[in-house]
C-alpha cells in the first residue's frame, strides 16, 4: 500500500528536508576537501544532524554503523565511511543521508567532483544523474503512472551512453526510510499505480560509465561496479501535488 500523507505528515518531511539539505550542501562543499576521510565526513555529519534534532535513519539500520553512505569512483551506494579512505582532488564522491524530524524522513544525496571539474566525463557523467533526476521528478505529476517515472530515468541515461543499475531503487518514504512503492530507474511507461497527490517518493538514479553491473564487497554494505567504471547517484525526496512535484530536499535556507 502507497501511504497518502496527510497535511501536517507533510509539514514534518518538508521541514525534514529543509533541515536536511544545508547540511548535505555544506558537507559537500565545504568539508569533503582534498586530504579528508570519509570518517570525519560521517562524524561532521551526525554532529549537524543531532545540531537541527535529527535523527538518522541509516545508524542501527541491519547493523550499519554510520549515517551516512559516503560512495567514492566506482563505489555507486552504501560506501562505509572510513578514516582509510581519504579523499583525493578528482575523486568523484556521492554523499548519502536519510534523516527524520519529528518521526518523519527525508532522504537525499549529492555527487560532485573532489576538488572541482578534473576530468570531462566524470562531471558528464554527474551532470547526467542529475538530469535523470529531475527528468523523473517532472513526471511525478496526478495522473501518471509510477513507471513513467522509471522509463524517464532509464531513457535520459541511456541516451548518454551511460547505464542504470538494477540492484538498487529508489523507493516511497514517511515515517519509514523505505515504503512501498518501489521506484526503478529503469523499464516502459504506462505501468503500475497512478501517482495521487500526497506521495512521497525518494528518487534516486544509479548510473555507470560503463556496464551497470554491480557486486557487493565483503563488508556486505559496498556496493562497486564489476568493471570498476566511475559512478554518480544523485537522489531527492519529492511530494505529488495537484500542481505537480515539489522538492522536499532542495529548501536551502
Ligand atoms: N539513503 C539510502 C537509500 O536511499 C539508504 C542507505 S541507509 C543504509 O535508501 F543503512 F543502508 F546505509
Ligand atoms: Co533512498
């Protein structure tokens, strides 16, 4: 069942949101510089999160131990924070939060390019999980059906060349991280629910520079390309209203 959120569920995840994103940006601007683990970014984070009444979603979650997923080069999701892994100017870097307020979550991640533009398909490849996102958002609309939400996001990646993973999806959220529906990047239009106002779905493309298939490491969380390809996830937690999508992860205050 696709919950509907009711008025006040929704002025919880968007002030979720609205508290969320600075931290994300900030996070990503400012403290993932060149020389930086991806621990102390985990540890920035919790403090910012615990600052604004936060709680993260990810800690506790089958025994993960962090709260956020920090995913470096051909790591797409779930990379495990670590005071080893230190960043390196190029290095293309996807940071992961899903946080609640008040009992409700907001869940997003940024990709960018440590250090600045380095090498040309790296932020092509960045630039084009971005434009699937927001592809997909624009078909989140009454009427529609969920997988033309899906459809969107696979055709816009792969008219790139790039491509999508299928181990992982984005997915409903409320008072849970993860609520049905199930969102793929990837398959035809015209299938599954017709999206109402009052869904809330967390959007998040996975794509490749080269094979999208993926393997998980043996900590069981990291999940890497096979062939090792570069990778970029971007993701946003997004409402349906009667005049179209709003974007509970982009409120910069
Ligand atoms: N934010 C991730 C998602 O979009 C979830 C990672 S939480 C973890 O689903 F516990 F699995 F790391
Ligand atoms: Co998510």
């Amino acid at each position: 069942m696709i919950v509907i959120k009711n008025k006040s569920a929704l002025v919880k995840m968007r002030q979720a949101g609205a508290l969320l994103s600075p931290i994300i940006e900030k996070a990503c601007k400012e403290i993932a510089l060149p020389g930086v683990s991806t621990a102390h970014i985990d540890a920035w984070i919790e403090k910012e999160l615990a600052r604004v009444d936060m709680s993260s979603k990810a800690k506790g979650y089958k025994g993960y131990r962090h709260v956020s997923c920090i995913s470096v080069n051909d790591v797409v999701v779930h990379g495990v924070p670590s005071k080893e892994m230190i960043l390196k100017k190029g290095d293309v870097v996807t940071i992961d939060v899903c946080a609640s307020w008040k009992g409700y979550c907001a869940d997003m991640a940024r990709c960018f390019i440590v250090g600045g533009v380095q090498e040309k398909k790296a932020s092509e490849l960045i630039s084009v999980a971005q434009s699937a996102l927001d592809i997909g958002i624009e078909k989140m609309v009454p009427g529609n059906h969920l997988s033309d939400i899906s459809a969107a996001i696979q055709q816009e990646v792969e008219h790139y060349g790039f491509g999508v993973v299928r181990d992982f999806a984005g997915h409903g959220i409320g008072k849970r991280m993860h609520e049905e529906p199930e969102v793929v990047n990837y398959g035809k239009p015209g299938k599954g629910p017709v999206l109402l106002p009052g869904m809330v779905f967390a959007l998040e493309p996975m794509i490749t520079l080269g094979d999208y298939k993926i393997e998980i490491d043996r900590d069981g969380w990291t999940a890497r390309t096979v062939d090792r390809s570069l990778t970029a996830h971007v993701e946003d937690t997004v409402v349906i209203t009667e005049q179209g999508p709003q974007i509970l992860t982009r409120i910069v205050e």
